[in-house]
C-alpha cells in the first residue's frame, strides 16, 4: 500500500514538473518526485546517506512543499491534501486534475476551469469591463457632395448622402458594412449635394428617426427624399438647439438649427462626442450661421471639425475656428469642382491654425477611428499627398525634391498666389485669379521665401 502511493505521489510530482517547465517549481517537483521514487535502487542510496527514516521523511517533504510554495495558484490548491502519505482518493483526484490540465493546456489554455480561475485572480478587470466599444467615420467620397457614415457600438447613423446620381454609392457601403438598420438619418439641409443620395440608403434599410431642418422645399429632389423618409425613415423630424440623442455610447447634440430662408445657413450643425473625442458636422453653414452658434455661446471645441460648405471662403471664419480649435479638418469636395472649392483662404485659415486636413477630392474615401481618446484616420489614395495646412506636411514635400526636381528640370516657372504664399504650376487649375505673380526659380528658392506648394498640382 505505502509503495503504492509512494508511485502515485512520485508520479504525480514528476507530471507537476512536466506542466510548470521550465519555472523553478518544475525542478524541485523533479527532485521530489525522484525522491518518493520507491525503487530499491534509489532508496538504498538514500539510506546510505541519510540513516534516519524520520529526516529522509522530512526532506521529501520540504521538497514538495518548497515546489507548491514556487507553483501558481491553482497548484497550491491542489497540493494542500498532497503530502507525502496523505489519504489514496486526494492524491487520485490531484493527479487526475494534473492530467486533465496537461491535455487541455496544449490546444487551448482557456478551457480548463482552473485556469479561468486563475486569470480572473491575475487580471480581475478583464471579466468586469463592458463589451468592447467602437467608434468610427467613413466620410464617404461622393464628389463635390455631403455623405458621412458613423457607426458606434454597432449602432450606425447617416450625415447627408451626396447627390441624386451618389444612391448606389450610398447603398454600396451600407450593404458592404452589412448595416441592418440605421438609428439615425440627418439630412442637414435641403440641398441635392446633401439630400440627393439618401433615398439609396433607404432603399437598403430603414432608419428610426430622420432629422432635417425643414419639412418642405420645392424641389423633385427633396420630395423624392420627403418620400423615403415618410415610408423608411419614420418621417422628418426638425430638431431643436439643445436637443441630444444617443448614437451607442456617443451623444450627438444639435448645436445648430436656423430656420431662415437661406438653405445652406437653415443648416444641421451638430457635435458627437464619443469619450474624450469631438466632431463637429456643419452641412453647408456659413458665417450667418456660424456668428448665430457663436452667440449662442455653447462650447464648440472639437478634435475633428468637418469643414462647412465644402471648403468654401464663405464658411470657416476666424471666430468660429478659434472657439473649434480643432486637431483634424475634413473637407468633402469634388475635384476640380466649378466652385473653386475648397477656397485658399479657408484652407489658408486651416492652415495658420495648425489643422492636419483630409480631403476627399485628394483622398478619396476618408477613414476616422477614435478609441475615446486617441483618433486615427486612414484614406482610400495619396497618403502622403500634401493638402497645404501645416508645416509637418510641407516637411514632408521637402523630403522629395529628387522627384519634384524631376518634373521642373525643363521649367522653373511658378505661379504664385501672393496673398496665401502658395505656388502652383502655371497650368493648375487651382491657380491664383488674384494676387497672381509668376517667379522663375527653383522651388527651394520659393520654399526659403515662406511659400508652400498647392495640393492639387503638386510643384
Ligand atoms: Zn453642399
Ligand atoms: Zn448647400
């Protein structure tokens, strides 16, 4: 009997060893078990050195108590009732825990129960946190238009959905983000550039609430949209300033609504907050609107402000950026638009406030995760390219003049705009119309005078 759980117990500590290698617990479980090793052998060399049965008794103790004492949690449990000479059914059960440990520890370490225990005692937020949250934009690229699609907690929400001819682009990437169902629609104003497309989105899915500031504008356009709205979107809903709605954890809170007859100023202007992270959407208002928000005196301040009217002069004015402040800009426009959207002088003012700008007629589709803290954006095409608003991207043109050189061996002529202290190639269609000055030179030349090169032609 007493050989029998000698061979159990040697057993057993042999197989600790095996599971805790190569920790310091492993090597005194070794030593133990070869210690309770029953085989003449071994225990006629023991007697030899240690003649009394009492201290051979005790040694092998001390070794697998010192081995548990090593070992994590789970195995101090099991070692309680393991003691040398400890009742046959404790040391069975122990090792069959030992075994079924060491079956499931190799495929998949979470299955055995008392691991679980064991991570819930290591990392006890871990099981207490909430389900992971998400937050995200895509400011989808629909020309010279509007579309934004958030998504937070799985929760998603539509800000404008670009023109007539952009609903198959609208449907496109709700059916590719497999969107069931969208919480929340917002048409900021009644213009086709920010309206023309939702029908699209509504031809895929259903919205449960859909805001836009007006509930009648003469044209086929706003009543085609009238329409899906009425039948998919729960009907139009004008908003109030003040009122919030929720969107997941984010709160989006009107902060703009002027029911004046100017459509682009009748604006939707609203702040989502998700954490520590702002975005401010301000459709197509202009300084009417944006002087009426800064008289409201409400806090503007934002980490991402998606730049009004497209870009144009007429938005973006100095007070309002002042009181955003923000760290991102995003400006939705169509390449080499009629308008001459987005103006110098807006991106001139983005420029002096330090913004780092993203543009869809650059960038194509434009990507924004935020964590709560941290925001992270992502672009379709040209990365790198230079959008002309802060100094850490003109480093960057700096860095390739070998390439830019390439292009200006045969011609060194700039056109310069004199005001914004820009240079284009003379053929750019972003050139000056004012403040026009042409300059034969290099463009390290221009550079060392304080001029930056234009985004669009690249110089
Ligand atoms: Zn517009
Ligand atoms: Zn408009």
């Amino acid at each position: 009997m007493k050989k029998i759980l000698l061979w159990i117990g040697s057993i057993f500590m042999i197989l600790s060893a095996i599971v805790c290698f190569p920790s310091v617990a492993s090597l005194f479980m070794l030593m133990s078990g070869v210690v309770l090793l029953p085989l003449s052998a071994i225990t006629k060399h023991y007697r030899r050195i240690i003649p009394a049965k009492s201290i051979r008794i005790c040694l092998a103790i001390v070794l697998i108590v010192v081995s548990f004492l090593l070992t994590p949690v789970e195995n101090v449990n099991n070692a309680t009732g393991n003691d040398y000479g400890d009742s046959d059914t404790t040391i069975t059960k122990s090792l069959e825990t030992e075994l079924q440990e060491t079956i499931s520890q190799e495929p998949e370490p979470q299955k055995s129960e008392s691991q679980e225990t064991e991570s819930q005692e290591n990392e006890p937020q871990e099981p207490n946190e909430p389900e992971i949250s998400t937050f995200s934009i895509h400011f989808i690229d629909v020309g010279q238009a509007d579309a934004a699609l958030i998504e937070c907690d799985g929760h998603y929400m539509l800000i404008d959905g670009g023109n007539k001819g952009d609903s198959n682009v609208i449907y496109t990437v709700l059916k590719n983000k497999n969107v069931s169902k969208l919480d929340m629609v917002v048409a900021t104003h009644g213009h086709e550039d920010h309206i023309g497309g939702i029908p699209g989105a509504f031809n895929y899915t259903s919205s449960d609430i859909t805001l836009c500031p007006i509930n009648e504008y003469d044209t086929d356009v706003f009543n085609d949209f009238k329409k899906y709205a009425t039948s998919k979107g729960g009907g139009i809903t004008v908003p109030s300033v003040g009122n919030t709605y929720m969107l997941g954890s984010a709160e989006i809170k009107i902060l703009g609504v002027n029911s004046i007859s100017d459509a682009n100023n009748s604006s939707i202007v609203l702040m989502i907050t998700y954490g520590e992270t702002k975005f401010l959407f301000t459709g197509d208002a202009e300084r009417e609107a944006e002087q009426t928000i800064l008289n409201s005196g409400v806090c503007l301040s934002a980490t991402v402000l998606k730049v009004g009217h497209h870009g144009s002069e007429t938005s973006t004015t100095y007070p309002f950026l002042r009181e955003i402040m923000p760290e991102y800009a995003v400006i939705s426009v169509g390449e080499g638009n009629s308008y001459g959207h987005p103006d110098e002088d807006t991106l001139s003012r983005l420029r002096n406030a330090d913004v780092t700008v993203y543009r869809t007629d650059i960038h194509g589709d434009i990507y924004c995760t935020s964590d709560g803290k941290n925001i992270v954006f992502s672009v379709e095409k040209n990365e790198s390219a230079d959008t002309l608003t802060n100094q850490e991207e003109t480093i960057n043109t700096e860095q390739t003049p070998s390439e830019s050189s390439e292009q200006n061996t045969d011609n060194n002529d700039y056109a310069l705009n004199t005001k914004s202290k820009k240079f284009h190639y003379p053929s750019c269609s972003k050139g000056p119309t004012k403040n026009k000055e042409y300059f034969t030179g290099t463009r390290d030349e221009l550079i060392a005078q304080g001029y930056s090169p234009c985004g669009s032609c690249n110089p």
